[in-house]
C-alpha cells in the first residue's frame, strides 16, 4: 500500500463526498463517475460500509499521457476512494507520480507535476 495515499477527511461521509464532487468541478476537471460501491453491494444483497469511488481527471492532460504511454489507462483518469471507517472517513489516492513509475512515463514530468497538485489540492477540501 507504499504506492497509495490515504488521508482523513475532517467531515462526515457523504460532507466528504460531496465537497470532493464540488472541488472537482470547481477545478475545472471532468467527473466521469460517481461510483457508490455500497449500493451496488445492496443490490445484490450483500453490505459494505459507505464507500464511493470517484472518478475524474482533466482529458487534456490524460488524454496526453494515455497517447503516448497506452498502459497507463489502467489508471487513468484519476481517482479517490472515499470510505467510512467506523467514524473516520477516508480518502485514497494513487499519486500521478506513482502511476508514471509503473508506466515508464517519461518526457512529460510538467503534466505528472500538475497532476500531483491537482490531486493534493482536492484532497486538501476535505483534509
């Protein structure tokens, strides 16, 4: 779990939620999916404490990244997974530097650099 970044979040669960949703937007970023794994674990008649996975990203940087190195659309666009952890809520991350050292990415470290910013600037709406 070396490769992942976890942080608390100072607000309830769906506060959390929806303040991530809301600094999405409001950075300019595309919210592709707003996945409530909870739900889809009712639906099938099993329980899962709240847990969401968001998932979005800036096409224009990812679409880059993603042309010129094609593996790393395994994980892109980003994504936060949000959870209730018997009162604490958390928030998870892969740092884009993390997923260019998976990839190989090279050549487009200004992008992995902005990328990283964008994720702690989010993250920092809840933390």
């Amino acid at each position: 779990m070396g490769d992942v970044t976890v942080r608390e979040s100072r607000y309830a669960y769906a506060e959390t939620r929806e303040r991530l949703i809301g600094a999405i937007h409001a950075a300019g970023a595309t919210l592709f999916a707003a996945i409530d794994q909870s739900e889809a674990a009712g639906s099938v008649g099993l329980s899962l404490r709240p847990t969401t996975l968001l998932v979005f990203g800036n096409p224009k940087a990812g679409t880059q990244v993603m042309a010129a190195f094609p593996l790393s659309a395994l994980d892109l666009p980003l994504k936060f997974a949000i959870w209730d952890d018997g009162g604490a809520v958390r928030v998870a991350f892969t740092p884009a530097r993390v997923i260019a050292t998976r990839y190989g990415i090279t050549g487009l470290d200004p992008t992995i650099v902005a990328m990283d910013h964008a994720l702690e600037a989010l993250v920092a709406a809840v933390g």
